[in-house]
C-alpha cells in the first residue's frame, strides 16, 4: 500500500437535533477485525505522537473531539490528513509510517487496532524503516 491509496473515509452519520450519532463496525468501515481500542487525550500543545510504523498491526484513527493532523509516509511519499470531524476516519494498512501533530486544544484520537499491544510490533527508528521498506521487508 502506498499513501495515494489512503483517503479519509466518512463515516455514517445521524444529524439530529437531540445530538448526532456516527457509528462504525469492524470488517465494514474498518476493514479488520478490531482486537483493541484505545485513546489519545490531554495533549499538550506543541507536542507529537505516533513516530512509528508496524510491522502487522493495521489501524483506524477518528478524531472524536478536536482536530490534529495525521502524516502518512510510504518510503517515498508522504501525505497529510486532518482529521476535524467525529465521521471521518483514517484507515492506516501495515507498514506505513505514521506521525500525529497539531492536536488542538480538548482533542480526543480515538485508535483502532488490528492486533493486541505488542512491542515488537513498532519499528521506531525512521532509517531503520526506510531500510526494511527498500528491502521489501515490510
Ligand atoms: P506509543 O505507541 O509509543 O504512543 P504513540 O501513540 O505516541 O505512538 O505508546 C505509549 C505508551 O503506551 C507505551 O509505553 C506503550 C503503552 N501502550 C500500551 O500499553 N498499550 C497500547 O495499546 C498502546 C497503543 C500503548
């Protein structure tokens, strides 16, 4: 997968005057069975997070409150996506590098994950991936 074929996905959603409702469903909008979930929170300004790739895990990124950009990178290319609204999502295939930034203030990133929390699974090293992606390791 190269970052041309990354887009934002658009959720359902359910405009409401009681309040609107978004929703998604594994193997539907979020193409993998999900075996973990967790949040990214109280952000301060100024700071990053992501910095990595995986080797397997596949992930879904929704901005549930708030804004920050997501920047996908390939080997080659590289392209940004802001994600600022609770119906879009962000589906990230294995072997991608990723960075999150410009979180806005009260933002809420909610991740979708294709495996369980494995450590081995991160390749943290930006040289170290370029190098596993020219050798087609990943
Ligand atoms: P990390 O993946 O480095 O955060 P980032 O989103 O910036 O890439 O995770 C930060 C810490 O949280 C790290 O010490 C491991 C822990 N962690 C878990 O225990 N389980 C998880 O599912 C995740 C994503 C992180």
């Amino acid at each position: 997968m190269v970052v041309e074929d990354i887009k934002i996905i658009e959720l359902p959603k359910f405009m409401d005057p009681r309040g609107n409702l978004s929703f998604v469903e594994q193997n539907n909008h979020i193409p993998f069975e999900i075996k973990r979930t967790y949040w990214i929170y109280d952000v301060p300004g100024g700071e990053n997070r992501g910095g990595h790739a995986f080797r397997e895990t596949e992930e879904f990124i929704v901005a549930i409150s708030g804004g920050f950009e997501v920047t996908i990178n390939d080997g080659n290319n590289s392209k940004t996506f802001q994600l600022n609204r609770s119906y879009y999502g962000l589906y990230i295939p294995k072997g991608l590098w990723r960075e999150m930034e410009n979180f806005s203030t009260n933002s809420f990133a909610l991740e979708f994950a294709s495996t369980g929390y494995n450590p081995d699974d991160y390749i943290r090293n930006y040289n170290e991936y370029l190098r596993m992606k020219s050798n087609g390791e990943i």
